[in-house]
C-alpha cells in the first residue's frame, strides 16, 4: 500500500506567523500535491509538483508558496498566516493513476 | 477551469438498499475521472475510475460514463452501514495530471 505522511498533524498560530506543512511519499510517485478542504467546498488544489524542483499552480495558491525539495518531499508554506487559512490540509501522490492521501494537517489561524 | 458539481449533498438510506451518487462536469475533453471514499478524520482513498463513455463494474461498485451530457454516476449495490462516508467525484483536467474535485456527498446507511 503506498504510503504518505504529513506533519504537523495539527497546528495552532496566529495572525501573521510562519508554518511550515511537511509530507512525504515513500511510493517513488512523480507528482505530488497539496490541497485544502472546507466544508461546501471538497478539496482544493494549492500547489503540484511532478518531480523535484519542479512547482506548477494550482487553484487557489494564494498566500501559499511551496517546495518539492526531493522526490519524496513536498513542504506548503504560509508566510504570513491569516484566519482564512484555517483548514484541514492534504497531501497525495500519484504515480499514474489513482492519488494516495495523507491523514491530514488541521491547522488553526487565531 | 473545470467545473464539478456533485448530487446528492447527503443521502440517508437503510442497509441493503442501492445507493446513487451524481457528478456533472464542465469540459467533455476531460481525461479520467475517479471517486474517492472519505471516512471522517481520514484521507481520501481511491474506489474506481473511468475512462470512457459507457460503463464499469467492480464488485458492489458500479459507474457510468456519459460525455455528451457531461455525467458521471456511482451506484452501490446492497449498501452497509460501513460505507458510511462522504464521495468525492475527481475529474482530470485535460491530461496535466490536475484533478478538480466536487465538494462531495455525505452518505449515511442506517442498519
């Protein structure tokens, strides 16, 4: 079974702070992707990725920057945070077919 | 940008009924499309995909592809209480491997 982690699995900061979200991907995937989920509105992409180095935008990237450092690391950073960006985020790889998710990153924006 | 709708927003059915998901999508040049079962505090994880018009089966799941009306349905036959989840219907976008997803249907199935 492929395998993804993410951490942080929650965070907590306030308006203006830095976060970093790390994941990993032991499944040898090219493309990997980060998204956030609120409710009505499913997933979202922010950022993708297919290979190190490599940075494609996504959706609502707004607020975001993010780094595929290697082909097993993909890290979202938020710069300066704001309560908008409180949301659950995921992870996923994929190789050619399906996605495989993370559990997840909760992170609270006071 | 592609668009995905999703119908239901939620659904209660008793155990053993057949349940149906429906997905509309914006752009008929789209690649694959696929469903993800979520479980709540899980990630997505992936059910069946489809390709082409027509239809797929695997196991209890059945889906069918229509893209002239730009319609993707899911039906599960002999529901269980342990398919209790939301669906999410996810559509390629156009071969770069970016997938649009719809905001889901939240399905409940009662013993």
């Amino acid at each position: 079974e492929a395998a993804v982690t993410q951490s942080p699995r929650n965070k907590v900061t306030v308006t203006g702070g830095n976060v970093t979200l790390s994941c990993r991907q032991t499944n040898s995937h090219n493309y990997m992707y980060w998204y956030r989920q609120d409710t009505g509105h499913g997933l979202r992409l922010i950022h993708y990725s297919y290979g190190a180095g490599n940075l494609q935008i996504g959706d609502v990237p707004d607020g975001y920057k993010a780094t595929r450092t290697t082909q097993e690391d993909f890290f979202l950073l938020l710069e300066l945070a704001s309560p908008s960006q409180t949301s659950l985020y995921f992870c996923a790889s994929s190789g050619q077919y399906e996605q495989y998710f993370g559990p997840g990153t909760r992170l609270t924006v006071l | 940008q592609e668009k995905v709708q999703q119908s239901p927003e939620s659904l209660i059915v008793p155990e053993g009924a057949m349940v149906s998901l429906n997905c509309s999508f914006s752009d008929s040049a789209s690649q694959s499309i696929w469903w993800y079962q979520q479980h709540p505090g899980k990630g997505p994880k992936a059910l069946i995909s489809i390709f082409s018009n027509g239809n797929k089966k695997e196991g209890r799941l059945t889906v069918y592809l229509n893209r002239a009306s730009l319609h993707v349905s899911l039906h599960i036959k002999d529901s269980q209480p342990s398919d209790s989840a939301v669906y999410l219907c996810a559509v390629e976008d156009t071969g770069n491997y970016k997938y649009v997803f719809g905001a889901g249907t939240r399905l409940k199935v009662i013993a």
